[in-house]
C-alpha cells in the first residue's frame, strides 16, 4: 500500500517540526505512518519502458533552443520579442515518435526510437509574417543533430502558414482608439467610457476584436463594446451591442480603418452616420447591460436547511490501489496500463493503453475543441472558437483538490515551453480511484445476495480557455471499458439582446443579453489496436425480421422477429451515432479470438451524459472552410498512417480555406481490406467527437452547469476476453442467508455442479458454517478510524501552489499566433 506523494511530502516537512504536531494533525493513531512510509518506499515503481512522448525536459529545451538559434542563425532569433515584425521561436515541444517506430521498442524491445523535437517559428519573409514549422533530432543534441523543415504531418504540403495577425498589440490599441473616438455616444447609450489609461478600469468599457473570420491575405474584424466584469470575469455575459468593423489586413497600422457601426439592428456606413442618427430625437435605444450581483458565481449568503452541514465526501484511508511512476507518468491498475503525456495544443493524451496485457489503444487524445456560434449581430453571426489555437494544454491550470478531484488524488504538474521560457503548470492533472454509488453487478438468489462494487480509474484534467471551462477524462472500468468524457462549465459567450432578437438564436436571459446557440464540437482520436494492430471495423445491425421457422408451424407461418446483420466497413468513411441505437460499432482484432471462436473486440458507443454527442449542425460553415470537417460527422475510420498523425492543427485557424492539416484528405475513401494483395496494414484509427448543441438558458448564469453540459464516448470490450474480466479484481460481497441449500437455484434445488463451478464453490463453503455469512471478495475496512481533516477538507491555503491564474483573454497575445512582450 502506498500514500500519495503530496500529503507526504506535507507529513515529513511537518512531522520533522514537531512529532506533536504530526499527530494532532494526522491522527492516524494504529497503523504507523512509518510503516506506510517504508511499504511506500519499497514500492518505488517503475514504467517499463521510457515514456518516448514525454514533453521536453527543461534542459533539452534549452539545448534545442542553443542548438536552433545557432543553426538557424541567419534568423537573427530573438529571445524576447516584441512584435512579429521579429523571428522568434513560438513553441517548443516534443515531436511525438511515429508509431512505426515506437511499436517496435514498445512491444518487441527494439531500440528506442530517436528523440525530436518540433518547433514553431514566427518568421518573417519576403516581409510577410509566417508561422514555420521545423524539427529538430535527434536529440540529446549531439553531433547528428540537424533542424529540418517538418512538413510531413501537414498534408496541405507545407510547413508554413502565413500569420495574418500582424500587430496584436496594436489592434488592441485601435480598438480603444476608436472607443475612444465615440464615446459621447458610448456615454449617452452605454453610461461609460474606455480608460486609455487603465483598459483594465473595471468601470471602463472594453473594445474586444472577434477573433475568428481570418480572410485570405488579412483581417477584417468586428470590434464589440464589452464590459469587463468586475468580480469573476464575466465579460463574456456582458457583450454591450455597439459594433465597430475595422480593416487591420495591412501591416502598416496607417492604413488601417474603421468602417462600419452596428447597433440595435442597424448598420451604418461610418462613424459620422452613427452619430448623426444617434443625435435624432426618434433615435432606436436598446437597453443597457450592466454587471452586478447577477453575474456573482456563488452566493456566499443563503443558508437553506442543510447548507450548515458539509455534503458526504470519498475518502482513501489505506492509499490507492493503482501504481504510478510519476517520473514517467505511467499507470498500472487492475490490467490497465498506460503513459500519459501532455501537448501545448491538445493537452493530456495517453498512450499504448493495455489491458490485461492485451493491446487496446495505441494513443487516445484530444485533437480540437471547436465552438462555432450562430446569430444575427456581427459578433455571434461569425464567431467560432477552435480552443486548441489558445491551447487546450497551454491552458491547463492546477486542479483545486477535494474539488476538481478528490483530495486524496494524486496530482502531476505539466511543462510547457514558448518564447524561451519554461512554464510548469503544479497539479494540473490528476488521477484517482472512485467508488460509484451504484454497484458494478449484482444479484439476489434464493439463499443469497451478492454486489460488486464499481470502482473505477479516472485521469482529468481541466482546460479553461477564456470564458469556458473544459473538464476532461478518461475512465477506466475493471471490466475493461474505457470512456472518455466532457463536462464544459463557466461563463457563457452571450449576445447583446436588441429588439430583433426574437428567440431565434437564443434566449433572452438578462435586460439586455441572450443566449446564443452554438454547437460544441470536440475532436478525439482513438489508435485501436485491440488484440492486435490489425484490425477491422464492422456494424453489427439490428434489423427487423419476418420469418418462417420449422417449428413455429402450422400455427405460426410468419414470425416477426429481430436479428443481427454484420455489415463490414471496407472504406474510409463517416459514421453517425445510429437511430435507436441500432447498430453496433465494433473493432475487432483481424487475428485473436477468445476460447469461443469470437473475435476480440471492442465497441464504441456514445457514453453517459446528456443523450449522443451531436456533430456540427452548419453545412460548410462560412467561417470554418476546410479548417474542421471532421465536425460534420459524429465519427470517422480511417487508415493510420505515420504522416496522419492528426486531424488538426491549431495554426488551421489562420488560413481556414487552405488549413495545415485538411481534414477531407484524410478521410479520402481508401480501403480498409487488407491482407493478401494490400498495401494497407489493417491499422486503423477512429476519429470521434464530443460536445453539445448548447442552447443556454436563464439557468447557465451565472455559470454552465456540468452535468447537463456532458457529454461521453464509451469503447467497451466486446468478446474481448471469455468471460467478464472483472470478476478477479472486484471489490465486493456475497451474504450467504440461512438455508443450507445451495443458494443458486431455486428454493428445494440441491445444487450438484461440479466442485470446480464458481457459484457452488462458495455455496459449499457456506454451508459449513452456520447461519448468515457475509463472504468478501477482496479487502474490507476491519477497523473504525480517525481521519485527518486534511482527508476530509484539504487545506488549500497551503496546497495550492498557483499563485497567479494566466487565463487567456481570447486575444491573440499568448495563443498560437506568438506572445509577445510589451516595449519597456
Ligand atoms: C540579421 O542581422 C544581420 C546583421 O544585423 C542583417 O544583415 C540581416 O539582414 C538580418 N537577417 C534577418 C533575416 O533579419
Ligand atoms: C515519421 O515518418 C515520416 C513519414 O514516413 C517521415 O517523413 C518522418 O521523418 C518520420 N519522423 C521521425 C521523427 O522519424
Ligand atoms: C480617432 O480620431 C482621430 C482624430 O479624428 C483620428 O485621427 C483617428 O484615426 C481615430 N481613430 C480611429 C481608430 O478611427
Ligand atoms: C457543401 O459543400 C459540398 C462540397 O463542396 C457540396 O457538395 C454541398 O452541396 C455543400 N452543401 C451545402 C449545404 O452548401
Ligand atoms: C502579452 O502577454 C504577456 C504575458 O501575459 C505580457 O507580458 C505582454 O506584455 C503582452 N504583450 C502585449 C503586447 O500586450
Ligand atoms: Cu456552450
């Protein structure tokens, strides 16, 4: 048994202060804490194999950065840069080995694969700014170390997309200066200003850019009026209906301009106009949409009945059940295994995921979170969110224990590198054991009872990007089955509520806001390689049937029945969740069969939460292009192949008409038959999403609740082993009652079976003793206990390292786009 590291690392500093209070504050009074300590020690677990994903260690990323601006020296790399007029390496992470090369040492102990590194560089040509991409290896930097261009995991061709955004800094100050430039009108329909000053003054107005609607060859964008929100950052909620369009595509802010305003369904060719029209008396007002208590997130006031007791929480006195080599981030639980890695686009991905000593999945991962609005204002009507260009890892912050997680989880940190400086996120993901309130099995016989209890695995982390929080994780069942699964929460991005907002977008929800309908679509990939590398997909069909059998006669000639059609999928294709849940999607080992003759397999289903994930509901949206087809679909199959190793590229959002990464080229119709007379190695990938159509109401303020926001997809073993794996190692209990007689039949039955047989084995057994008898598989709590406090309310004052939060603010600063830093 082992305790988790952190509370160790609390207990040692305290206990060396005073062994008084050690034990004031962890009473653990019977079993030693020494004990646990020295089991701990001994226990000292190991992956075994090198974590070949992990992200790059600080020192290899100073090396590279030695090496990059060395080698590149012609770039003139700057170190700390203050526009994109400058060449400056963005982001500096670890180029994930190709499966072809990692299975091998993997799974037959062939040499590590080569170490490299990818590295993103703003870089300016032909006096256009660029985002390039290179690869740098093999590391450790060494004689044979050379960059290269890393053009292979782009099928556009290229390793480059130019960077629209030429000065983000100074779009932000146009849009104060415009603000600036009206704010008598902003004064008389708004009752504030901007505060050049102090754009951050919480009674001042915001003038915010939105971020998406990248033309070919430059921005144009609609400005919006926002208030800041003062106490939680709900400026989101607070959108104020005055619209400014401003052309920013030279990269000679002289040129720019402001064009046209909008406000309260009215559009006006300039400035001027939108002053003369505001000066006329018979001037059309929308409301105001001022903060206050409505936007709080908690109400620290009521006290309804039972708020004066705390809620029931999970405790784990005797330390986890799975093993963890932190250095490594690999776990073992029950059969599982696997490595967990992070990446600064998409987070947390876990890789040569194992049960039981069988492959299941090569890597399973985030690829794209995307919220794509819709309305009849120039905001929501263009505005889409592709969350992994702000960094769905970048922006993974630490978890707040016995909150995010139970307080006995165990907590990593993740790494990241941009502009040459290191950030290590504490605590950010977490990984724990818990104990379902329902059972896994059960079942109630004559003579007895017995219950499995559902103990279950999860791997979370939280990303909050801007306004929303993204709470993802992957589960892990005793039977197999893995979910992975979404729960969004946070704050609304909300439309300004004018007159012509009549439901059909959204829903008014304040004195002048409403909801705004949008559809979050989030992409995954899922490498199966369940049994063997060779797989095949296959719908296993619920059809209605009319048919005659031999003994229905003669009173029956037709029966109407049911039975299951196997339609094998042979191409590249889309899938839809079916109607009715009427087909069965299962991926089956091409080889390996379990004792029956049955093909290993696993089937993949929409999970738990609120009904199927959705896909996107726009056909050829006007803003995404070609940058998200994968969105259109629920789920995809398709070949894996070393130079597809994604579906997306957060750099897609720059040049959504011809992206890095077309999605459509992947899914391209080849085949999926292979063996004899193939080139196709029978290894296939599905790509699924989830998310939701999210229509907020008057209950998503102040913030999205996550169970109504869930969404999950279940891969589920499917004549996988011969019999239900958990069984060896659920924790459970069987009541043998009173009667003597064997408790699997039925009343009066003896049983007979075969000593061997399971059920009777512990039938017998119970039949020499006398009476009831509660028979445990698994350990049970033998004894009462004390708890620390800190088991059951952790003290955040002290465990939580963060000291400051670097939440994205939906510009471009700090997103893939660069972050640059201000003139002193
Ligand atoms: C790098 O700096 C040198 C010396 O200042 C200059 O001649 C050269 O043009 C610069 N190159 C680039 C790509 O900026
Ligand atoms: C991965 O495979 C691709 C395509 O075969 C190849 O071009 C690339 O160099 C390989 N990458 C690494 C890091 O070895
Ligand atoms: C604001 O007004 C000044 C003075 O007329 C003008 O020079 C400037 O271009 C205006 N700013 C914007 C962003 O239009
Ligand atoms: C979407 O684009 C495809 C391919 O360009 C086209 O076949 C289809 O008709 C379009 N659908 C809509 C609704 O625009
Ligand atoms: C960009 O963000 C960084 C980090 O928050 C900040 O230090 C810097 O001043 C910002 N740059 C600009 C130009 O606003
Ligand atoms: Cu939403």
């Amino acid at each position: 048994m082992e305790l988790r590291t952190r509370p160790l690392v609390l207990l040692i500093s305290t206990c060396s202060l005073a062994v008084l209070t050690c034990f004031y504050l962890f009473p653990f009074s019977n079993t030693g804490i020494d004990d646990r300590l020295r089991t701990k020690q001994k226990n000292s677990f190991q992956a075994p194999k090198e974590n070949i994903w992990s992200e790059l260690s600080n020192q290899e990323a100073k090396d590279v950065y030695e090496f990059v601006f060395d080698e590149l020296s012609y770039l003139n790399l700057t170190k700390h840069p203050k526009s994109n007029r400058e060449n400056f390496i963005v982001v500096l992470e670890t180029l994930r080995p190709n499966k072809t090369d990692a299975v091998p040492y993997l799974r037959d102990d062939a040499a590590i694969p080569e170490r490299w590194a990818m590295a993103r560089v703003a870089q300016v040509m032909e006096d256009e700014p660029y985002m390039v991409h290179y690869m740098v290896g093999p590391l450790p930097v060494g004689s044979d170390t050379q960059v290269l261009p890393l053009d292979y995991v782009f099928n556009s061709g290229r390793n480059y997309v130019a960077n629209p955004v030429q000065d983000f800094f100074a779009i932000m100050e146009f849009g104060l200066s415009l603000a600036e430039n009206v704010s008598d009108i902003t004064q008389d329909l708004l009752g504030a200003v901007v505060n050049r000053n102090d754009p951050s003054d919480p009674k001042g107005l915001l003038c915010w850019p939105r971020p998406s609607r990248i033309e070919r060859g430059g921005l144009s964008m609609w400005f919006e009026f926002f208030r800041p929100g003062t106490a939680s950052g709900a400026r989101t909620i607070l959108p104020q209906g005055i619209y400014v369009k401003v052309d920013a595509s030279s990269h000679n802010t002289d040129d720019w301009t402001a064009g046209q305003f909008y406000y309260n369904g009215y559009l006006y060719d300039t400035e001027n106009d939108f002053r003369k029209a505001w000066q006329k008396p018979d001037f059309s007002r929308a409301g105001i949409n001022q903060d206050g208590s409505w936007t709080d997130t908690e109400d620290f006031e009521s006290k309804p009945a039972g708020r004066e007791l705390p809620p029931p929480v999970a405790v784990q006195p005797y330390g986890p059940r799975y093993r963890l080599d932190k250095e490594q981030k690999f776990v073992s639980w029950f059969g599982f295994e696997f490595y967990i890695t992070t990446a600064q686009a998409t987070g947390l991905t876990l890789f040569d995921i194992r049960f039981k000593g069988k492959r299941v999945m090569y890597e399973l991962g985030l690829q794209e979170a995307m919220a794509h609005y819709a309305g009849d204002d120039p905001m929501q009507g263009g505005l889409e969110f592709m969350d992994s260009f702000f960094g769905m890892g970048l922006n993974m912050f630490e978890l707040v224990p016995g909150y995010d997680c139970p307080a006995y989880a165990d907590y990593l940190d993740s790494r990241f590198h941009q502009t040459t400086h290191s950030y290590e996120h504490p605590n950010s993901i977490c990984l724990f054991e818990y104990t379902a309130d329902h059972l896994l099995s059960r079942h109630s016989a004559q003579y007895s009872v017995t219950a499995s209890r559902n103990t279950y695995l999860v791997v979370r982390s939280v990303s909050t990007v801007g306004n929303y929080d993204y709470t993802i994780e992957y589960i892990f069942y005793l039977d197999g089955a893995i979910e992975v699964k979404i729960r969004a929460s946070g704050f609304i991005f909300g439309s300004f509520f004018a007159h012509t907002n009549e439901d059909e977008y959204g829903h008014r929800i304040q004195e002048a806001l409403s909801s705004s309908m949008h559809d979050h679509v989030i992409n995954f990939k899922a490498d199966l390689d369940v049994a063997t590398q060779e797989n095949d997909i296959v719908r296993l069909a619920w059809e209605p049937l009319t048919k005659s059998y031999p003994w229905d006669g003669p009173e029956i000639e037709e029966r109407n029945t049911m039975h299951i059609v196997e339609y094998p999928v042979e191409k590249e294709t889309a899938m839809d969740w079916p109607k009715n849940g009427g087909e069965f999607y299962v991926v089956m080992s091409s080889e390996e069969k379990n004792a029956w003759g049955e093909r290993k397999g696993y089937r993949i289903a929409a999970g738990t939460g609120m009904g199927s994930p959705p896909h996107l509901t726009i056909l050829n949206s006007t803003t995404l292009g070609d940058s998200a087809r994968w969105a259109e679909r629920d789920l995809w199959v398709l070949q894996r192949k070393d130079n597809e190793p994604r579906s997306a590229d957060p750099l897609n959002y720059f040049a959504p008409h011809d992206p890095l990464i077309d999605f459509t080229k992947m899914a391209n119709h080849e085949t999926l038959k292979h063996g004899e007379g193939s080139e196709y190695d029978g290894d296939l990938v599905v790509y699924f999403n989830l998310g939701a159509h999210h229509l907020p109401h008057s209950g998503d303020i102040p913030n999205t609740l996550m169970h109504t926001s869930a969404s999950s997809v279940m891969f589920v073993p499917h004549n996988f082993a011969d019999r239900d794996p958990s069984r060896e190692s659920v924790q459970g209990v069987r009541l043998q009652l009173k009667g003597k007689k064997g408790s699997g039949g039925f009343a009066g039955e003896q049983s007979e079976a075969a000593s061997g047989d399971l059920r009777t084995r512990v039938a017998r057994r119970a039949e020499a003793g006398e009476g009831h008898k509660a028979m445990y598989f698994g350990q049970t709590y033998e004894e009462g206990m004390k708890l620390p406090l800190e088991a059951l309310e952790p003290d955040l004052v002290g465990r939580f390292e963060s000291e400051e939060i670097g939440v994205t603010d939906l510009g471009f600063n700090g997103s893939a786009a660069g972050l640059w830093e201000r003139e002193q």
